[in-house]
C-alpha cells in the first residue's frame, strides 16, 4: 500500500543487524512493521540507505513527497539526493544540532518508542535473571526477540499517538494550513498530547 504524505508516520521501523555486507533478513525474521537488514558493522551506510529507500519509502509513499532526515552523512550524500530527484522525491536535510526541535516524531514519539523496548528488555532480563551462558557472557535476546519488541513498539504508537504525531508537523512548522487557524501550534509543545 501506498501512503499520501501527510500518513508518513505509518512507515514501518527500519532495523540494522550485524551481518556479512549488505544482505536481506531471513524470511521467517520479516515483519510488515519491521524491515530489517544487515551490515557488517550494524550501521546505517550508503547501500543501507538505498535498500531501505527502495523497500520502504519508493514503495509506501506516494510522489512528490518530502523525506526530512537529520544530517548524518548516509541520509544526505549527492547520490541519495540524485535518488530522490530521479523518482520526483525531495529530501530535506535538519542541520545538526537541530533534530530534538524539528524532527516531528523525535520531539513526541521517540521517547515512548524507546520506553516500550526499554519495557520488553526489562522483561526479557526478569524471565532471564541476568544469567550467563557456558561461555560467561551475559544472555542477549535474540533477532526474533528484537523484532517483536520493535513490531510491540511500533503498534503501540500506531494505536496511541495518532493526534501527537499530526500535532509534532505543527509544532515544528512542517504542516501548517495556508488560512493560518493551526498558527497556535508553532512552537508551543504544550499542544501536543504527553509530551
């Protein structure tokens, strides 16, 4: 399915594992609310980025449309940017420093995504009682485990955060009605739900 810009928020999470190069997660690893491949480094990087282009943003979202990233290097170098202009896409890059005041979902949903996992880790360790297997290391969950929390968090703000998330685009001036009768929200986070 394909989205018109202004249902973005509905993308599903994208998820780095530590792999040999560049390769596609395991078909019993797919999720439609995750998309996880794999780097050497578990980093995002240019062929992660073009991967992550083509299976998620070229596919869901509808063209023209706006892809508003923070600036680590992957996110804005010229072949990206001639990606996007080749497919009638525009990117705008948020200068650093800047993210935490104009990246719409990280100033409203991050932190309840991030509490959610942080929830379903906090779980795992319980059920697992901080125990060490034969070789002393601790026990760490496993791809699917990881999978399931970020799907748990995922849905979680789907289902909870629908009016934070089109608050967060006025609130950074992202989306803001030509008659001026959403101005209130510019700047003013105490307009958006639990933040």
């Amino acid at each position: 399915m394909r989205l018109p810009l202004d249902r973005s928020a509905s993308l599903p999470r994208g998820a780095l594992g530590l792999g040999t190069g560049n390769s596609d997660a395991p078909s019993d690893l797919e999720s439609s609310e995750v998309s996880l491949a794999y780097q050497k480094d578990a980093q995002m990087d240019l062929t992660t980025m073009k991967t992550w282009l083509e299976r998620i943003w070229f596919k869901r979202v509808l063209s023209p449309s706006l892809l508003i990233a923070d600036c680590y290097e992957p996110h804005c170098v010229p072949n990206i940017t001639d990606i996007f202009r080749t497919r009638g896409c525009h990117s705008a890059v948020i200068p650093g420093g800047c993210t935490s005041r104009l990246q719409p979902l990280d100033i409203t949903v991050k932190r309840e995504f991030q509490d959610v996992i942080e929830k379903q880790w906090n779980s795992f360790n319980s059920i697992s009682n901080g125990s060490w297997d034969t070789q002393n290391k601790l026990q760490l969950p496993g791809q699917r485990e990881i999978i399931d929390w970020v799907s748990a968090a995922y849905r979680h703000v789907q289902a909870n955060q629908q009016e934070t998330i089109r608050r967060s685009f006025l609130v950074t001036r992202l989306s803001i009605t030509p008659d001026h009768n959403e101005d209130h929200f510019i700047d003013n986070l105490c307009t958006i739900p639990n933040s």
